[in-house]
C-alpha cells in the first residue's frame, strides 16, 4: 500500500483496513492475514462493510432494526437496539440439542443473525447484502513429495503461521496443555523469544491433571510457565460468568477451566495463542476414524455391509455402537450425524416437532464440502464452516 503510494499515520494494523479499502473495495479482505471481525463506515457512500476472518475465529452478530442495522461482536450488545425482546428460534434449540452448538448464520434468537466465516456484508439503501469471499480448497492432487519432506514442510508452514501471530502492540504468551497442537504453537512461538509466556490449567484429580506434561513441554520449549488448578467448588460461580458472556447455552464442558486459565493468562499478558482447530485440521479426534470406517463400508459389495454392521455393532464401546448406526446411512449423513450427541429421533420427541428443518444449513454445507473420494477431507472441510467458527 506504501508502494501505492498511501501515506500512513499511525503503525496501527486497523489503519491499514481503510488505505485497503480505498485501494482494492470491497475485495481488501480477501487480502487479510489473519483473525479478525470489523465494520467499516464509508461516509461518502452512505455504506457500512461488515466482515468476518475465514475461519470465524472473532464473532460478529447483527441485526436489521427500523431505520438501520445493529453489529456487535456480543449478542447482549444488540439487545438494546431492539424494538422488542428477541424470541427464541426453536430450530435453534432442536440443533443445540443434537449437537451442543448452533452453527452458520443462526443464532438462539429470532432477530439475531450470525455473519457466517469467510463472509463480507454490505449494509447500502437500508439492505445487507452478504457475500462469500473464501472457501477451504477442495483440492485432492496427488503429492509428490516423500513423508519426510511432507513433514518438514508442514514445519515450516507452522512455524511461519505461528510467527504470523507474534506481531502484537502488547504482551503475548501461548496456552500449553501439554498435547501436541498447543505444544508446537509453545515452540514455535518461543524460539528467540527472550521471556516468553505460557500458561496451563491443571486438576487435583491426577487422572485429569496433564500439569506435569505441560511443564515439560514449556521448559523444552524454553517458556516461562504458569499453571492454574481448577477445582470443584469454582464451578457454579464460573459457570454463571460464563452463561452471561457466551450470550447463549454453552457447547462445552472445558469452558470452565478454560475461563479461569484465562484469568490466570491475563494478569502476565493480553495475548494468547492456542493449538485450538488442530484436530479439525489433522483428523485428531475418534470420529474421523468413524468417518474413515464408512468410507471403507461404501466400497465393499452389497452382500458384505449388512455382515459387517452386525459385527461392529457387538464390539465394546459406545463408539462401536455409533458406528453400526452411521453405516447404513448416506456419506453426507454419516458425516452430518457423526458429530451428534444425542439422537435427533430423542430430540423430536422432546420438543415435540420434527427436526429436520434445523439441519437444513449443515446439509447445504455439506453438499459444498463433501468429495465421497476422501470423506475425512470432507469432513475437516465441514468442521471447519461449522464447530469451529461456533465452538
């Protein structure tokens, strides 16, 4: 933009929002590295720009209201400018109830709406119009290189990721579990760092507690290490914060510890970076193997997947269970109800309605993501658009 010939004022990254805006239009964000949620007021043409990073990683809600729009990156913070108190959207509830998270451009509220990952809005002549400026590659090519050089790319690319996020105008440090995502973000992110931070949360509970492992982790990496311990009696005072900061039902358990790690975090730096997203991207968790057994069961002939449902439906284990019940289903199917906790026929009785109405927005994802030649691919893809920008 210097190159350009635009003047800068300040060495402040928002600055350079506005020199991108008048220099490439709406089309700057797809410019951006990195996380972010912003409004952009262009006073001369009577407009506001409204975009979200590709991945969701900042919220940002709105809502039309007589005469204008209300934005916030808090649900609480549109409240005022309604008419009326929002309704609750059942859809909402019914997908909550299934998956622990409401995902896309819904929200728990009738009138609030999500702006989606990877999306830019423009709010012109009392209309917002949404537009989608990135998507994750559906690329299957073939690669050439060996699993060493694979693997020393891919450290490469961390590392310049990691170092990415080092630019910061306050103090930064990393949460460090003691797991391999959060461990590498540590390392990475503390070579040639002088004093650089990082924080854990451990459990008196020595089956839970990976305080030690986290210690290690950080003392190789060469990281200053703090811990905090979360104990029981903590838990309805945090878990009352946390409702009112979340705006709505919380997706997750590990809230709990993660808030007080939070506290511990803030009183040393204002920033942290996490090894959140790992699993998404690696195919970490149990129910991508799940994913991969069905790709597996599609390709074997008709007379054989009625046998082999009943053979993994008598083995041990509630993952065991769920993959006999996901394997006559479709692919898309599969991947949708494979990160359900609680089974939708369950929720349609409870709430007395069908269900299907409030998946209609992971099905069309799915249609976009799904590639029934790698069904993990298609499942990181989906996860990607939707746990991730909500969880």
């Amino acid at each position: 933009l210097i190159g350009r010939g635009h003047i800068f004022k300040t060495r402040c990254d928002t600055e350079v929002l506005v020199h991108a805006y008048e220099e490439y239009g709406d089309d700057f964000v797809s410019r951006l590295n990195g996380m972010f949620a912003l409004a952009l007021y262009d006073r001369r043409r009577q407009r506001v720009l409204l975009a979200r990073d590709p991945l969701g990683i900042k919220p940002l809600f709105y809502a039309p209201i007589e005469g204008g729009l209300a934005f916030a990156s808090e649900i609480k913070g549109i409240f005022p400018a309604l008419a009326r108190r929002p309704g609750l959207r059942s859809a909402s509830l019914q997908e909550y109830m299934v998956f622990r998270y409401v995902a896309w451009d819904r929200t728990f509220y009738e009138d609030i709406m999500r702006v989606p990952p990877g999306h830019v809005g423009i709010w012109e002549g009392g209309r917002l119009t949404l537009r989608r400026y990135w998507f994750p590659s559906r690329s299957l090519e073939q690669s050439t290189l060996t699993l060493d050089e694979a693997a020393t790319q891919l450290g490469t690319t961390l590392e310049t990721a990691v170092r990415g996020q080092l630019i910061s105008d306050v103090p930064l440090g990393a949460f460090c579990s003691g797991g391999v995502d959060s461990g590498l973000v540590t390392t990475y992110a503390a070579r040639g760092a002088s004093g650089f931070q990082s924080f854990s949360v451990g459990f008196d509970d020595p089956a839970w507690d990976e305080s030690a492992l986290a210690r290690d982790t950080a003392a190789r990496a060469g990281a200053d290490h703090h811990v905090v311990v979360s104990r029981p009696e903590s838990l309805e005072q945090v878990l009352q914060r946390l409702i009112y900061f979340h705006d709505e039902p919380l997706s997750h358990p590990n809230s709990v510890p993660l808030y007080e790690l939070s506290g511990l975090a803030r009183q040393h730096v204002k920033v942290v970076l996490t090894g959140e997203g790992a699993d998404e991207s690696f195919g970490g968790y149990p129910r991508y193997h799940v994913a991969r057994l069905r790709g597996t069961y599609q390709r074997l002939p008709t007379s054989l997947r009625a046998l082999a449902t009943r053979g993994i439906s008598v083995l041990p284990g509630h993952r065991a269970e769920k993959a006999a019940s996901l394997l006559p289903l479709s692919l898309e199917d599969s991947i949708l109800l494979n990160s359900a906790y609680v089974d939708p026929k369950l929720v349609a009785r409870l709430t007395g309605s069908d269900v299907s109405s409030a998946f209609d927005a992971r099905r069309s994802l799915i249609a976009e993501t799904f590639d029934e030649r790698d069904v993990i691919a298609s499942m990181t893809r989906y996860e990607l658009l939707t746990y991730l920008q909500c969880a």
